[in-house]
C-alpha cells in the first residue's frame, strides 16, 4: 500500500511541476476545467463532430481513423475518435491558438455505383481540410474565428493514387497563401480505393511483398538478357497481381474510372454547401477536372488545372503511358545539364572539370551517358549504415534521375551524387535510393495497411478498357521497344504503368461508366489552365490540344520553367491563378507566357524548405 502511495503522491508532484511550467494559453487548456471536457467529449471549442456536418469533420489527432465499412454505426464509432483536448490537435504553425488555422478530419460516405441504386454497397472517403480561420471558443463573440471561408479550394494530387488528404498535409498553409493569399480554406481527400479512404486498394498484405515481386516483375529493358522473356515475366507477374486484386476486392475495378472519381468530387462539393466548384487540380487531378467540366458543366466555378493531361489520350490502349514521353529527355539536356553548367562549379558539382578539357553541355552529356551505361555491365556497390550493403543498378539510378526531374529543387542534389559516383564514390546515391525504398523495421508495429499501390493500374486500365485490344505480346513487345527508344528517362517506368491493362479485361467485366463525351461544353465559368514548358510527365502540346478544343470556355498560362507542374514559382503565374480564384477574373489571351522567377541550382530557399523538398524526403513528388 505505501508503494501505491509514494506512486500516487510522485504522480501528484511531477503534475504541478508540468502544469507550472507550461505557458499560460496552454494551462488553460489543460485545467481540470478541460480535463474534465476530455470526460464530457466537451472542448473549449464545443463537441464534435459538429451538428449536421456531411463530413463528419472534428479536430485531427493521430487518432483519427475512419471507422470499417463493416461498422454497424461508423458515427457513433467516429465521434468516440475525438478527443476534447486541443493540445492534441493539428494546429497551423501560427502561435498561440487564437486565429490559428486548424486541420480537420472527417469523412464522406458516397454509392460504390452511381448507375445502380439497388446497389447498397459504399465507399468510404477520407476527407482533411486545413481551415484557415481556426476555431471559435464557445461563448465567445462572434467574430470570423471558426467560420468557414467564402470558398473552398479543393485539391487533388494526382496519380492516379495520390492521396489527396496526405497533399493536404504537405501543402494547404503554403497553398491557401500562394493562391488567396489565405483567405480561402483548403479540402484534400483520398479517392476511392487510395490511402486512407475505404476500401483501401493493396492487393499485397505486405509491402515487403510487393517490392520483393516488383524486382522480378519491373526489370528494364535494356538489363534483361532477353526482352522478350522479361516481358513475359512482366505479363505473368501483372496476371498475379490483378488476380489477387479480383479475389481481395470483387468487382471493385469496375468502379473505379475517373467518370466515377469526377461524380465523388461534385458530392464534395454539395457537401460543402457551394454553389459551384473552386479547385486546384494537379497532374492527373487535371484528367478529372476535365471529365468533371464536361460531365457537371453548371457545376464549374473556378478551378485551376496545372501539368496538364490530357484524358483522349488515357482512351487509348497504353495512352497513358506513351503519350507522356515527349519532355523528360528535354528537360535533362536543356535543364539539368544546361543549367547546371550556366550556374557554374560554385552551384552544381559536375560543372567542375574533370579534366584540361572545357566543360561543354555536349561532352557533360557524354560523361553521364557513359556514367550510367557502365551499370548495365556491372552495377555499383554501395553501403548505408541503415540498410547494409546495397547496389547501384542502371534500373535504380535512372528512377531517381526520373524522380528528380520532377522536382528541379533536388538538382543540386542529384548533381553531387552523379560527380561522387563518377568518382568512385557510391555514398550519396544509396543513401538516396535508400530513403526511397520501403523500409520494414521488425522492431516496430506495422503500418496500419499497406500502401495502396494497386489502384492507379485499376484507374488506368479501366479508362482504357474500351480499346481495341491485341491478342497477342507482339504488339506490347513492340511499344516497349518504341517507348525505351524514344524516351530512355521515362520510358521503362511508364511502360510499366500501362501493361496490366493487358490481363485487366480476363478479369472485370466493363467498368460501370466511361467519360467519352466532348470536352467543349459550355461551362458555368471558364477554366485556367497551366502547362509547363518542361514537364517531365505532362507534356506542353496536351495543354495546347484541350485549349484548342475548350475554346473560350478556357485560358492557358504557359509556364517556362522546370519540374511537374509550377512548383518553381512564377509571380507572374501566381498573379493570374490568385486574381482567377479570388475574383473571377481571366486574362483575354487565350495564351499567356510566364516565367519562373528563378533558375536551377540558384533558388533562394531556407534550410527548412530544402530539407522538406531533399531527394532524402517525400518532397520530390509534390
């Protein structure tokens, strides 16, 4: 008894130490007072979820998970999800609580199929919205604090399979300022199948899984001994997979097509209470903004599209593989290595002569093609303390330069680890590969799911599956060849993301809808759209093709920059997208040419920012 005591009483002590410690707005929050809100389910700020919220939404914790589909009352288990306590919540970075923004979770439950009402199947989306105005204490005045803003911006990634709500994260206090100067709130979610949303698509139970397959299945071109063994290798590895996805998840491939993921986005949108959509689409977000715009043409308000797709090509048998080649090799000649020697050796490594002879964008060309070539022979070994011993491979080195060249921020990088390996040095690239992989620690619990890789392959094929369909390899064989040869960045990686498509239809009967409409209708408001001069992914000819058919209903900025999408920004471009999203207002041109402020390898960033977009991080890919 006297142990539970002097517990008791250590207990006591260390709390009044604590509570003296910590700043005067966050005892507030932690006063009994408070600690017996976390009893009631009662915050400073009121309950949660609010009354009559179609997204369910409260305070983001990191408990903050949907409840099953299987949940015989997904609300009651949901709410039992919020905690009072606004210590725990995911706060904005400005200090203290008042007039910060907030992020909340909810969700959004929605028909698995729209054409079928007798159907009582659902998905569940997960759904993150960083509201700008913060919340407002219960039986305070009222004043802007907790209010929603005029419009909301809703944002999507792309993909297919990028995770909106993680987008959401990364990027709503940086998006809300860049295009409203923060006045406008900021909604990411997950489409159906991707991430957190229910069902989530992994038709691995590990991912260890997964990636020990994908070593198999993914082998380039120009390593396997006989291209046509690797392809049937590939094809039988594709044939597994989408199997497992049939025997996992049923029918859900058919439900799957960005028709389906555009009807999800106008729910989001009746949800919020908005008369018409306000929107920024990124990548593959464009494909469903376009199919949105045509299928809900009353429904278009402001909505912003940047690194345009263009969704006739994703119609095609392999589309969206093929017609993505055009800028990846352009923007490793003309900007990686163009501007790495206009920055000079002071600001990218390989500008620095390896020899008497003058360093030309030629001979620095030649240098690297050398470079990487002489893995095909013989990989490089490399050694990280994390992850032991590992090799270089030519497959896994142009990955990571693929990789990079989305993200021109990471040049500096990726420039130091090709001069370091073209001197022997392996250290910097494992390390990078290394952070790139994933990584299963067996001293730690497992994810909560693995990732849910599988969906992009069951959007992509199910767009296409009214093409005409070859019977045989052949013709596969042939486009592998065609796309490696005209696009050795790209052409491997995007190969691979079409090639399913072959086994797609032995499995799933045709999906429940298909855009194949016009893309001209007359819209509510007319859209923007950003095309870049040297998106690796996103060619400038397929913004040029839609404008031409959208006409009047749309305005293009050309952005004369690097990386996928405008993320080297432009005042110029985020002058017209901020005046467009915050007034309505377009410029006349149906064309209008902005620049990047700055060039490669001399971008004016803080230690934070580099950190957050290093080729050691996530960053690359937003």
């Amino acid at each position: 008894m006297a142990v539970h005591h002097r517990l008791f009483w250590g207990v006591v002590i260390a709390a009044i130490f604590f509570y003296a410690a910590v700043p005067q707005p966050w005892r507030d929050l932690i006063s009994p007072l408070n600690l017996q809100n976390h009893k009631s389910k009662q915050s400073p700020y009121g309950r949660f979820p609010r009354f009559n919220d179609a997204f369910h939404f409260v305070p983001c914790t990191n408990t903050s998970v949907l409840p099953d589909l299987d949940d015989a009352n997904p609300e009651k288990s949901w709410a039992s999800t919020f905690n009072p306590n606004p210590i725990h919540w995911s706060w904005g970075y400005r200090d203290p609580f008042a007039g910060r923004g907030i992020y909340l979770c909810g969700y959004l439950d929605l028909p698995m199929d729209y054409t079928n009402a007798s159907d009582q199947r659902i998905v569940r989306l997960a759904v993150t919205k960083y509201q700008v105005s913060g919340l407002a204490r219960t039986g305070s005045p009222p004043t802007k604090s907790g209010q929603k803003s005029a419009r909301t911006l809703v944002i999507e990634p792309g993909g297919p399979g990028g995770s909106g709500t993680s987008y959401a994260w990364h990027a709503a206090e940086n998006l809300t300022q860049r295009l409203s100067f923060g006045q406008y709130d900021v909604l990411g979610w997950d489409p159906r199948g991707v991430n957190a949303s229910l069902p989530s698509v992994s038709c691995f139970p590990y991912d260890s899984e997964r990636d020990r397959w994908s070593l198999l299945g993914g082998t380039y071109r120009e390593t396997a001994s006989s291209p046509d063994s690797q392809l049937a290798i590939a094809d039988a590895m594709n044939e597994a997979v989408l199997n497992a996805c049939r025997e996992k998840y049923g029918d859900f491939a058919r439900f799957v097509s960005t028709a389906f993921v555009a009807r999800d986005m106008e729910e989001i949108r009746k949800a919020l209470r908005e008369d018409d959509l306000t929107a920024y689409l990124v990548s593959y977000g464009t494909g469903i903004g376009q199919t949105y715009a045509n299928m809900f043409p009353e429904s278009v308000g402001r909505i912003v599209m940047d690194g345009m797709e263009y969704v006739r090509d994703h119609r095609l048998l392999g589309g969206f593989g093929w017609t993505a080649l055009d800028n990846s090799t352009n923007a490793w000649h003309d900007g990686f290595l163009g501007e790495c020697l206009d920055a000079g050796p002071d600001q990218c490594a390989l500008a620095q002569a390896k020899s008497k002879e003058v360093v030309s964008v030629d001979s620095l060309e030649k240098r690297m093609t050398s470079l990487i070539s002489s893995l095909l022979s013989r990989p490089a070994v490399g050694y990280t303390a994390l992850a032991g011993p590992s090799l270089i491979t030519y497959s896994s080195l142009i990955d990571l330069i693929y990789m990079s060249m989305y993200n021109a921020f990471t040049w500096p990088e990726l420039a130091q680890l090709l001069s370091d390996l073209e001197d022997g040095n392996s250290t910097l690239v494992a390390k990078a590969l290394e952070s790139k992989r994933w990584t299963y620690n067996p001293t730690h619990p497992l994810p909560p799911h693995p990732l849910s890789e599988e969906l992009g392959i069951l959007v992509i094929c199910a767009d296409s599956y009214d093409a005409p369909q070859p019977e045989n390899l052949d013709w596969w064989g042939d486009l592998w060849h065609n796309m490696t040869t005209q696009n050795w960045i790209a052409g491997n990686s995007r190969f691979f993301d079409v090639l399913p498509c072959r086994q797609f239809k032995n499995l799933w009967e045709a999906p429940a809808e298909l855009y194949r409409g016009d893309l001209n209708h007359t819209l509510k408001h007319p859209v923007l759209l950003i095309s870049e001069t040297y998106d690796p992914a996103t060619p400038l000819r397929n913004g040029r093709r839609l404008l031409a058919e959208m006409g009047r209903n749309a305005r293009m900025v050309v952005h004369h920059g690097y990386g996928h999408s405008s993320r080297d920004s432009s005042n110029c471009t985020d002058d017209i997208a901020r005046t467009y999203l915050l007034h309505g207002r377009l410029p006349e041109e149906q064309e209008t040419n902005c620049y990047a402020n700055e060039k490669p390898y001399r971008y004016k960033l803080s230690s934070s920012m580099l950190q957050s977009i290093s080729m050691y991080s996530n960053g690359a890919l937003f």
